[in-house]
C-alpha cells in the first residue's frame, strides 16, 4: 500500500481508499496524492472537492482507480 501512494505521486493515478475517521466512520474517497510527509497523506479529494489530510494508520485500503478487489 505505501508504494502504490508513493507511485500515484509521480504517476498522478488517482486512487480509490476506504478510510476510517477519528469517530470511527468508515468512508470511500477517491483521492489524487500530493505529498506524504510522516504519517500524513495530503491529497485531493474527489469526494470533498479540496485538499485534505488522512493519517497513514487510518487507511484500511487503497487501490488504483478502474482495479476490481477480488476479481
């Protein structure tokens, strides 16, 4: 997971990521990478429209946007 985040970078891929909030709510965002910096994955998100931050540990899954999970 953490190479696919540091490739979208430099590929400009936009990824689909199941993320769990601080009150523990399950989302799905699609999201293009900017910068990870420690434990923080700054990124646009498609969902929102604008820049957010997402804490690395809270990220359950990424996967390229157009892959199919358990095809």
């Amino acid at each position: 997971m953490n190479q696919l985040l540091f490739n979208s970078i430099e590929s400009k891929q936009k990824l689909k990521m199941i993320y769990l909030s601080e009150d523990n709510q399950i989302s799905q965002r699609i999201i293009g990478v900017l910068k990870i910096k420690g434990d923080t994955v700054l990124a646009y998100c498609y969902s929102r429209r604008k820049v957010r931050s997402f804490k690395f540990g809270n990220i359950l899954s990424v996967v390229p946007v157009g892959k199919c999970i358990g095809a």
